[in-house]
C-alpha cells in the first residue's frame, strides 16, 4: 500500500514537472519577443540624440543596409534560436522528447544568451558611437528570458519510460550493496527495523558535505553535541550521508538511520546547491517531502542547502553569523578556530547552550566493532614480527601519503628524506605505508625510496582488496606514530575510539597512537587538532587565505610546493619525540610496570596494543 501511494506520488510529481518546465520556457520566449519588438534595445544614434530609443529591429537593419549584412543576421538569429526552444517544449506537452532533443534544446538557448550578449553589446556601441553604451530595457529584457529558459531546459527529470522501474526517489539509494551491512537502510520501505533491529525513533536529522573530514568534524562532533545537550537523543538522530562516509556511522549506537544519498547530490556544485529548494528538481522535491514526513525536531545543516532546509519546515542549528564572522577573521590571524568546534557551537546555539568556544570538548566519538580492532591489532603483531627488528621492541610508524589534493598531499621526498633519516637513528623503528587512491603513485614511490636501504623494516600495504575506513582507523590506532597531511585518515586517527556496550569482547582501542599533521596550503587552525597531533607547517601565507586556506578545490598552486617551509629534519625530529606514553584518557589504566616508555627504545608489553578483557580500566568505550 505504501509503495503505491508513493508510486502514485512520483508519477503526479512528473506531469507536473512536463507541464511546469515547457510553461517556463514558454515565459523566457515571451520575454526575448517582447524585448525585440516593443521595447529599445539602446539609446542614442551616433549623431543625433543620446536619449533616442532604438530597437533591436531598428539596428539590424541599419547593420544590414549600411555596414554589414551579415551582422544583421546574427541578431535575428537568436529569434530562431528562440522558435526552436520554444517548438520543442510545445512538443514535449505530447510527447517524451529524446535525450537528444533535450541536449539541443538546451544548446540552443545558450547560444542564443552568448549571440545577443556579446554581438549585441558591440552592435550597440557601433550604433550609438558611445562607450559605454546605454543599452535599453528591451536588451535586458531578451537577456532575463534567455537566461530563463537555459534555467528551464537545464532541470532534469526520470524519463517516463522508467517511472515502473525506479517508483521511489533517487536521491535515495534503495539498494544497498552486497556484503554491507544492513545498518545501511534506503527509503521508507523499511519502516520498523533498522541498525542491529532498532525501532524507527527519528528525532534529529545530521546532514554533511561528501568528505571524510566532513563526516567526522561536523556529522560526529554535531551528533556527540546533540547528546551532551540532551541525553535521550542517542538512538533518535539520523545521517543523510553518501556511501563512503555511510561506513563512519556503521557501528554507532547513537544513529537511527543512515541514509545513504545517492551521488548526484554530492557532485553538484556549491551554487547549484544554494538553488535547490528554491526551485526544486524532482529529486530534491521527493526528498524533502520524505524527511518532512519523519516529522524531525531539528536538522544540522552540513551541506550547504538553504532551500532544502527551508521546505523541510522543522528549525535549523544554524551558526551565529556574527560570531562566524569573527572565526573567520581570527582564522586570518592565525588563530585556531577548529571546525569540530564551530559544528559544537551551532548545537550549543539551537540549545541555548552558551558555553565558549574554548570550553567545548576536543573529543570526537567515533565506535568500531571488536572484530575490527582485534584484526588490526593482528595485521601490526604480524608486521613486526616479520621485520628485522625484535618483535617485543618495535615501534611501528604508520604514514599516509595520499590526499584528494596537491594542496595536502605531502611531497614524497619530503616524506622519504625525514623517514629514511629517523629510520637511521631509530633502529627499533618499523614503518608501513598505507596504499592511496587519488595518486596511487605515491605509496609505491615511498617505499621504493627507503626499501633498498632499510629491507625489513619497510612494508607497503596492499591495494586490494580496498580497506574499509573503520579497519584502517583501527590499524591506525594500533600503531605507535602516524604521519599524515590534512586528509581523511588524519580525521580519523584524531578521533577518539570506543566500542559499543552491547559488543561484549575481549579488544579495545587504544587511543594512544602519536599523530604528526603536515600542513601545507589549508589552514591547521580550521582542521587541525592540536590537542591530539603534532602540527608541523602552520604559519604559511596562503593558509590565511580564503583559496585554499580554506577552500583548497577550486585552488590551482602552478607547481608551487606549498609543503616547502617545512623541512625534513623538521619531521625528522618530530618522528623522534614521540613517545608511545601519550597522554590520552585510554591510557589511563596502564600501570607504571606496564605503561610503554622511552622514546627510541620502547619498553612494549605485549598487550599494550590492544588492550585485553583482562583488564577492564583499559577500555575507552
């Protein structure tokens, strides 16, 4: 019953896009008609008066019959242009036009904004012998419909002919893929079971932008925040997540229901998401109605919707513009305003809670599973036992080369050169190298610059099958050290781990893995973490800037290496500091027998990786 009601639904939203969208383009049409023929398309004759109005009409034939014939035609060429889109879309009331056509009709009213701009404008200034020209209302006229009409042709729609096979939204996945668990739950067809069996009780809604880092600094601390202000909301919050960062909230006890968006949401770009909402594609449309039908008490804006947010028509934990002002400028001091933080504060200020910034917890919760923990603690007792190194004595130094950005991504001889050197003075060090997957290269080229010296004692992890993002938080957090750029993984491995109370086990995170960040062109006092990582690179120039300080994707450095300011004795010596006593709260329980120490020449219990059932004072979670 409920899926044909929502099918019944998704059909009546689609004839009502056909007969909306054509009416649209038929409005722009109206208005490039209009502006041509009743309204001037520039003042002034060259010679004459400078406040005359002139049409476009009046120009073309001036062009046609005393300076260039052809030129005329490129200003009735855009009505053509015009007849076309306008045709198609009366078509489309009839019958389901073709990809093709669709493609075409778009193209046209594009071409007809680009002919009547710029054409136009230079027309106008040859005609009224004046720079600027004062153009008229009827050319910004024509310019607003053309404008409407590729806004028009441009929104999307599910073609007709799979209305039977796709009835619910698409902007979220239904299917889940095989082998994930079924704490993954897609549309409403699965209304009373969720995470491990747990009721349907949604009360809050948690959405993110498409990275890691995203999902931990915003979608973690806010969820954690929620329930610091209100305890009983563990178990009452949902994600609206996509597929990668779905496996951060696999084993969390606080999480609902994880929605898993589909990727189009997360792949249009920034402006494009600002419109949504206002005037909704389908899609969005359908999934708006279906979170407005959970009936929430509050949603966390992640993503930059406003539109979305708008139509949901529940409150928003929205910043205090005035206060994100002045972050922003303290970020151009070089202040730390961390983002896990301003996402605390936007909890706090929905709450009433004023606490200050500084009083907020540095603590993101994040939970894995036992088995996921005692797998990692095995992949690093099998590397040390396989090194060159005596087993009960080596420290293992996990490194990160990869990132989405040459902003963040370290330079590999900067990396090979520190390590190599702290690989010399430390003879009990063991290092791995995670695999990456935007520069697959550069794990390769690491470890082919330090195996030949150092056998043994370099291992490179394999590339299949690809590890989920909770195993390699575990692996990570079994390790002694850490070296990263601002990427995901350093996210992750600042996290503090726990392990649900229901997952009765023997192994517990550690909390005890010493993080070395190597910052380049973002800003550490946005993503940083000073109190869990050492932070090497802060103080760059371009850090406090907007491009890439802070936004680092549409920022192009032209073979700048912005990791230059630091050195590889500077992370040389950061590597030698680190001791494997940190002053984490998981390591509270260690006795002083038992406690790791020194810093080149660890005293390792055996069971200081992952801390046994045996003793209970050990575990974080």
């Amino acid at each position: 019953m409920f899926q044909r009601q929502e099918r019944d639904h998704f059909m009546r939203s689609q004839r009502s896009f056909s007969r909306v969208n054509p009416l649209l383009i038929l409005l722009g049409g109206a208005l490039v008609f209009f502006g041509v023929f009743f309204l001037p398309m520039v003042h002034g004759n060259g010679g004459g008066s400078a406040t005359i109005a002139v049409s476009e009409w009046t120009v073309a034939n001036f062009f046609f019959r005393y300076v260039f014939p052809p030129a005329a035609v490129l200003l009735a060429l855009p009505l053509l242009l015009v007849l076309f889109v306008v045709g198609a879309s009366v078509a489309s009331f009839f019958r389901e036009l073709s990809p093709g056509m669709l493609r075409w009709r778009r193209n046209a009213a594009i071409a007809g904004l680009v002919i009547q701009g710029l054409p136009g404008f230079f027309m106008s200034v040859i005609y009224s012998f004046a720079i600027p020209p004062l153009l008229g209302a009827g050319f910004y006229l024509e310019l607003t419909g053309f404008a409407l009409m590729i806004f028009s042709a441009s929104l999307k729609r599910s073609p007709r002919h799979n209305l039977e096979k796709r009835p619910h939204m698409s902007l979220i996945d239904r299917e889940v893929a095989e082998n994930t668990p079924s704490s993954l739950t897609g549309y409403a067809g699965d209304t009373s079971l969720g995470m491990n069996g747990k009721a349907d009780t949604p009360a809050y809604l948690i959405t993110m932008y498409k990275g890691i880092g995203d999902a931990i600094a915003f979608g973690l601390s806010a969820i954690d925040q929620i329930i610091q202000n209100v305890p009983s909301a563990g178990g009452k919050i949902d994600v609206l997540c996509n597929h990668i960062q779905a496996e951060i909230f696999e084993h969390d006890p606080r999480v609902n229901r994880l929605f898993r968006a589909s990727e189009s949401l997360f792949k249009r770009p920034e402006v494009t998401n600002w419109l949504q909402g206002v005037i909704p594609d389908t899609e969005t449309s359908e999934l708006v109605r279906f979170f407005r039908n959970r009936n929430y008490t509050a949603v966390f804006p992640g993503m930059i919707l406003p539109g979305f947010y708008s139509r949901l028509r529940v409150p928003v934990m929205s910043p205090n513009w005035l206060e994100l002002g002045k972050n922003l400028l303290a970020l151009r001091v070089q202040q730390d305003v961390p983002m896990h933080k301003i996402a605390r504060r936007m909890v706090n200020r929905y709450f009433g809670n004023k606490s200050p910034l500084h009083a907020l917890s540095d603590e993101i919760p994040l939970y894995l599973s036992s088995e996921q923990i005692q797998n990692a603690a095995e992949v690093v007792r099998d590397i040390t036992k396989r090194s060159t190194v005596p087993h009960e004595r080596a420290r293992v130094l996990v490194v990160a080369t990869d990132t989405t950005s040459v902003v963040t991504r370290p330079p590999i001889a900067l990396l090979a050169a520190s390590i190599s050197q702290a690989l010399r003075q430390c003879p009990e060090l063991v290092v791995c190298i995670l695999q990456g997957y935007t520069d697959a290269s550069a794990a390769l080229k690491l470890h082919e610059a330090l195996k030949p010296e150092y056998d043994g004692r370099v291992f490179l992890m394999p590339a299949q099958p690809k590890a989920k993002l909770l195993d390699v938080a575990a692996f990570i957090d079994q390790a002694d050290i850490f070296v990263t750029g601002d990427t995901g993984l350093m996210h992750l491995a600042a996290t503090f781990k726990k392990v649900s109370e229901d997952d009765s086990t023997r192994y517990y995170p550690t909390n005890g893995v010493n993080i070395i960040a190597l910052f380049g062109g973002t800003n550490p006092g946005l993503y940083g973490y000073r109190e869990r990582t050492t932070i090497l690179g802060s103080g760059r120039k371009e850090q406090v800037a907007f491009k890439p300080g802070i936004a680092k994707e549409t920022y192009n450095p032209r073979g700048k290496n912005l990791f230059d300011h630091i050195s590889p004795q500077q992370l040389t010596e950061a590597i030698l500091s680190q001791g494997v006593d940190k002053p984490t709260p998981s390591l509270v329980g260690f006795s002083e027998k038992n406690r790791p120490g020194g810093r080149c020449h660890p005293e390792r219990s055996e069971g200081s990786r992952a801390a046994p059932h045996g003793d209970p004072s050990l575990r974080s979670g």
